[in-house]
C-alpha cells in the first residue's frame, strides 16, 4: 500500500493539485481510484474485510498522499475516523450495516468534533426516549457534497446531581442539509475542494440505532495524542514536497539542510507516541517547518513562484492551512511561540 500511494501521488494527485486548487473541486474520480486500490479499508481490521496496515505505514501513505495533493488528502482522510468508530462499536447492528461498505469505499465519511473538543462545547445532545436531540453548530466540517455520512459527537446535556454527566455521544447521520440541519458553504484560501462547511443544528433527530458509542470526555479524548501524530503528516507531505521542488530549482544545499530537518522532526513526531507530552511541541515544528520550506521555495523559483498557477504559491496557502487545521491549543501556543521568537 505504501508503493501503490507512491504511485498514485506521483501519477494521479500531484499532476492534478493544482488544478483541484484552482477549480475549488476534486474530482470523484481521485475518491473511486483510492477507493478501488483499498485506501479507504487502511484502518479496518482484516476480519472485517479491511487492510489493517500498521502504524509506520499508515503515516507514510498518509504523508505521501498530502505530498501529491493535500486537498484530496485531507478529505479522504476524514474517512478513518467512521471506520474506526464502527470497528469499535457496540452497536453490532451498525456496524453489521455499514461497516464493509465503508471499508471498501462504497460509503465515504466525514467527522465532526465540534461537541468533542472544544471548551465549551459547540454541539449538545439531548436524550430522548428513542435517541439524542442535537442542538448546536460544528464549524468547519469537511466533505460535504462528497462523503454519505459524518460521525457527529456532541456533549450530553444532561445533569446528575446538578453536574453535567460530560459524556460525549458520537452517532452517524446522513450528510445531506434537512430538517435540523443547515449548511453554510465556507470559503477558504486553501483546500477550497475539501467541501468545509459549517453546520448548524436545531433539534436534529438522532435515532438510538445510528448511535456508536457514549464515552467519558476523559476516555474520549484519551488518545488525542495518536490523532496529532497523524495528522502531523499533511504538514509533513507539504514540507516534504516543498524540499524536493527547492531541490529541482537547482538549490540542492539547501533543500538537503531542509531534509534533514525534515528527518529529525518525523522522528520526534514519532518520539511523541511514546511520550505524549512532546507531541503538540512536535506537531507545532511540522507546521511551522512546512511553512518555512513553503517560503523557501517561493524564493528559490523566484517571482514565478507567485504566479496562479505556480506550485509554490499553492503550497504556500497549504502550508498554512497546516497551521490551523486539527490545531490544539497546545499545539497554537508551541507555534506562536515559534514565530514570536526574536532573533538577536
Ligand atoms: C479547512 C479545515 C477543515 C476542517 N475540517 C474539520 C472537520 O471535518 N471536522 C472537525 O471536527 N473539525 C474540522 N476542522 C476544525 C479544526 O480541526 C479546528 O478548527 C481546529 O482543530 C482548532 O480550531 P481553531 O484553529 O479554530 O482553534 P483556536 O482558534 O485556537 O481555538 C478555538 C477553539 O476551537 C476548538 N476546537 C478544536 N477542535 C475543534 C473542532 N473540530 N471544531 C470546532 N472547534 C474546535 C479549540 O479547542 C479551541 O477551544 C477543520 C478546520 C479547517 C481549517
């Protein structure tokens, strides 16, 4: 699977990145290639028909990939999370229903944490005798027009002795704007063909069966950490193209000083699974890596570097979007500090 991501970003998504960037869309036909070579089954375990690669491979295929083009990369990796929600549910039903069509593509997915993550939260669920109500709105949510179904996970409203119970209820529903559901299209200056849109929601019916799981916040965000890790690979992809493209624009001393960097900061990325502290502190350096190479390419193509339709002003404004994307506070702080640094 890693050789065939080789392929394909070199043959399939590189050559087209920047007409994705500049059409603002991706063609279906980049979802139905990865979707008949077995990327959407990566993470789903082989009794279930899935591939079940293992980590180290899963975060190569998923750099090499944002390195042919982040957009796509990025869409299509919003996927994994519903096949992991299904894999681990105790909703057999569910998973019996959905889960094979979602491990070989057949049904795509998106996510949205919005009720999950944040302080205070931005979407509610409120029980009720035949499932969960909710109310709210999820910010940014990639793949609208694209995937069938979002996990959606919103904080349960409910008190117990005063308190907020703080359980997070994580449910499929359909991707399509209705009743309790409004779409407003975002518009962004990179990854446009992600299909970001924000969602609001009033009363949205959630039925018992689309419910995957409700878990502690404390469990649900027990492995946030392993999320950073990966995606610190679409910082890595970008930075990692933006290095070898310096290298094609003849200034290979400094594209091989940018690589080694490059080396050292994959292997903190990777130093931070066994030690999660370090990790926001070396998700913030792949960003901030892959935006300074990003510069450094503009410079070294020269003035053409900001022409429309030049890669280095694309990966410029995708490099950025690293910085914000599947950002943590922690992670904002490291990255701040970074770029406030004064230098004597
Ligand atoms: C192009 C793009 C696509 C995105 N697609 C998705 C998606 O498909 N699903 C999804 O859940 N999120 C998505 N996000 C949201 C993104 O992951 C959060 O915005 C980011 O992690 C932190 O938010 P912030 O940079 O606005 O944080 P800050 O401005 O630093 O902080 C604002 C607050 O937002 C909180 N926050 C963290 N995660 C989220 C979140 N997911 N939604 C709302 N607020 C959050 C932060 O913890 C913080 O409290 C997307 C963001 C971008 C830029």
């Amino acid at each position: 699977m890693v050789e065939r991501a080789h392929t394909i970003a070199e043959e399939v998504l590189f050559p087209a990145a920047l007409e994705v960037d500049a059409r603002g869309a991706i063609p279906g036909s980049h979802f139905d290639l990865l979707a008949a070579q077995g990327f959407y089954g990566l993470m789903g375990r082989p009794e279930h028909g899935g591939l079940g690669v293992d980590f180290p491979s899963l975060l190569n295929i998923l750099e090499t990939l944002s390195g042919g083009c982040l957009t796509t990369a990025f869409t299509w990796y919003q996927h994994h999370s519903v096949v992991r929600g299904l894999t681990g549910t105790a909703n057999a039903d569910l998973r019996e229903k959905y889960l094979g069509a979602a491990i070989r593509g057949e049904l795509r997915g998106g996510v949205s944490l919005a009720g999950a993550i944040p302080q205070p939260p931005r979407l509610w669920a409120t029980a009720t005798n035949s499932g969960w109500l909710l109310s709210g709105e999820a910010p940014f949510v990639t793949g609208w027009g694209i995937v069938d179904m979002l996990q959606v996970s919103a904080r349960n409203t409910a008190l117990q002795a005063g308190e907020p119970t703080g359980t997070i209820v994580t449910g499929l529903i359909d991707a399509e704007a209705g009743a309790g559901i409004a779409v407003e299209e975002l518009h962004m200056i990179a990854a446009q063909g992600s299909n970001t849109v924000r969602l609001r929601f009033e009363n949205y019916v959630v039925p018992a069966e689309r419910v995957t799981a409700e878990v502690s916040h404390r469990d649900f965000l027990a492995n946030q950490w392993l999320g950073s890790r990966r995606n610190g690979c679409l910082a890595m992809g970008v930075a990692g193209r933006c290095i070898r493209m310096i290298g094609e624009a003849g200034r290979g001393e400094i594209a091989e000083l940018l690589r080694a960097e490059h080396g050292v900061i994959r292997e903190r990325l990777d130093g931070g699974l066994g030690d999660p502290e370090t990790m926001p502190a070396a998700r913030a350096a792949a960003s901030e890596l892959a935006y300074r190479c990003a510069g450094a390419l503009v410079v070294a193509v020269g003035s053409s570097g900001i022409l429309a339709r030049q890669h280095a002003q694309r990966l410029v404004r995708e490099a950025t979007f690293t910085l914000v994307a599947a950002g943590r506070p922690e992670i904002k702080d490291n990255l701040l500090g970074a770029f406030g640094r004064v230098h004597e």
